[in-house]
C-alpha cells in the first residue's frame, strides 16, 4: 500500500508539472507573438502607402487570432482545448471594433454549440473566421447599409462539424477577388488542414461560406490533476 501510495503521489506532481509547463509555454507562445504584432504595427506606420499598411494591418489581425487562441488556453483549466463559443464571440467582437467603417452599424451574430476543440483544429479555424469575418467588414457593408454578418458552427450529427458565415451585402465584387487572394488561398490551406470541404455562394443578396470538416476527438483532462 506504501509503494501504491507513492507512486499515486509521483504521478501526481508530474501531471501538475506537465500542466503548469503546458501554461508555461501557451503563456511564453502568446508573449512572443504579441512581440510580432507589435513590431508589424511599428513596421505599419513607415509605410506612406495606404495598401501597403493595410496588408500589414491584415498580417496582425492573423498573429492576433493566433494569440488569442494561446491566451485562452493560458486562462482556461484545460490548457490541451479551446472553448470554442466564448473563444469566436470574442474574436468577432475585436474584428469589429477594429474596423475601419462605423461599428454601429454591424451586427455579427454568433451561434456557436458549446464545444471544446483541439488546439491543432482551434487554430485554423480560428484564422479562418478571421479572414472570412475580416472579409464581410470589408466589402459587404456600403455607406447606406447596415451590415449583418452570421457565424455558426455546430455538429452535424455525422461526426463532422459545420462552419458557417454568411453577410447581407451585395456578393463578392471582381476587385474585392482580386484582393483578399491571398485570404481566399489562406482558407483553402486551413480547410485542407482540416480535411474539410468548402462551398461558396455568392449572390447580390449576400455572401455564404459552409465549411463542413471531421471532429476530432480532444483529449480527456481532468482539472483536479
């Protein structure tokens, strides 16, 4: 009974060990890319070019939704997955007040099923909100319009999950494509990441993007280690 004793008080400590170094280093991760940002805002601002500041702009905005992930999982007892409700709420509130167009008119309404996701899937996904939510703040919303933009994501019931953002602005305009590219080749890579699949719908009444990819199974972690 002694020996089982002090091997239950040895695993113990290393699970608390393995779980103070797994903030230690979400913590240490956020700090570095925070680092990033703040030097790519310092870059930002020797640029005269309008579009080559907001490229720059657009690099924070990914490092940010990168950083937020880490943060959360700092904050969070389980430092191995991300909440996803609390976690795409928050984004989307910062994409918005960052906007360059008046917040007051955009809505964004989040219907997220309270999951709890892997880091390795938070991640993409998380970067692709924020190209496709960045996206509908930039193009869908006009000067006499109020621009409503919608994001869900919830079980299918098939063992997969449904990402899903749509906004009541006009379609997606040939200049708008030739300029978010780079976004729309970013969200291929994510889906791919995902082993998802995408399907777009355009139209003068709005834009929609589904992406439907496997849920992958988070590790089991009990706060009480």
């Amino acid at each position: 009974l002694l020996r089982l004793h002090r091997s239950e008080a040895a695993l113990r400590a290393s699970l608390a060990e393995r779980n103070l170094l797994l903030r230690e280093i979400n913590h240490r991760i956020k700090n570095s890319l925070q680092l990033v940002t703040s030097i790519l805002n310092l870059q930002s601002q020797e640029f005269a070019d309008p579009q080559a500041r907001q490229h720059f702009q657009q690099a924070v905005s990914r490092v940010m939704a990168i950083a937020s992930v880490h943060e959360r999982l700092y904050q969070d007892e389980d430092p191995l997955t991300v909440g996803m409700d609390e976690y795409i709420a928050g984004l989307c509130a910062g994409l918005t007040n960052a906007n360059i167009m008046d917040p007051r008119r955009t809505r964004i309404d989040v219907e997220i099923e309270p999951l709890r996701l892997p880091t390795e899937v938070a991640v993409p996904i998380a970067l692709i909100v924020n190209e496709l939510v960045t996206n509908s703040l930039k193009y869908a919303q006009t000067s006499d319009t109020h621009n409503i933009i919608k994001i869900s994501l919830a079980r299918t019931g098939e063992g997969e999950l449904r990402l899903c953002t749509s906004d009541n602005g006009s379609g997606i305009p040939a200049e708008a494509k030739e300029q978010s590219g780079l976004g729309r080749r970013l969200v291929s890579t994510f889906v791919r990441q995902l082993s998802g699949r995408i399907e777009t719908r355009s139209s003068p009444s709005g834009y929609e993007v589904i992406i439907v990819f496997p849920e992958q199974p988070a590790s089991t972690w009990r706060p009480e280690s």
